[in-house]
C-alpha cells in the first residue's frame, strides 16, 4: 500500500482534479460536499460505536474509506485557496504545544473522580 505525505496528497489530488476530473468545483460547492461527506462518517459512527442501528444502505461502509473522502475534499479546498496543510499542521502542531502545554494536564475534568468511599 502506498504511503504518502500531506504535500505529496495535496499534488496527486491536483494533478487527478485537473486530468481525470476535469476541474475544481468551486469552493462553496466543495464546502458543501465536505460537510456531506463529515456526515457520512457521523452517520457511521452513530451506527458503528452509539445507539442506532444500521439501515441496509449503511451496511458495507469502511471508517478508512469515509474519512478518506473527507480528507479528499479538505485537500481539494486547501489547494483551491494556495493552503499549504503541511506547513499550516506543523504551525498548528507548534501553537498547540506552546499554548496547551500544561493545560490538559491541569484539566480536572480529564481524570476520573477519585472513589467515594462510603463505609
């Protein structure tokens, strides 16, 4: 299987968009299909880890398949507005070990409650 990097993915879905897909649909278009697509991966999981059974039209759908749709459509609007992802993660990935570093571990609410005891 192959592996790739978010540029190397940004490049390959430019180049299959303007070969084999003819072009771009325009951004307001390609925001609306990802939110199509972020649903499909919620109506999986609401069938898959909550509460609701799956309809036979659900059947047969793959998590990895649905995310990678998703990812599709974030890296088609990343190229249509010049977004570097690779770079824009790496500064996320910087602001959120600068800003959060100590928050989460400061976070109450992320440790269980310790036991009452009750005797």
């Amino acid at each position: 299987m192959m592996e790739i990097t978010i540029r190397e993915a940004q490049e390959k879905v430019d180049r299959w968009i303007r070969t084999t897909g003819v072009r771009y649909f325009d951004e307001m278009t390609n925001l609306a299909i990802l939110m199509e697509e972020v649903g499909e991966v919620a109506r999986l999981f609401a069938r898959t880890y909550g509460e609701q059974s799956f309809k036979a039209s659900d059947r047969g759908r793959e998590l990895g398949d649905e995310l990678a749709d998703v990812l599709w459509v974030l890296l088609c609007l990343a190229n249509q507005t010049g977004t570097d992802l690779s770079a824009a993660l790496g500064r996320n990935f910087e602001k959120k070990s600068s800003r959060d570093a100590e928050r989460h571990r400061n976070n109450t609410k992320l440790f269980p409650e310790e036991p009452i005891d009750t005797v």
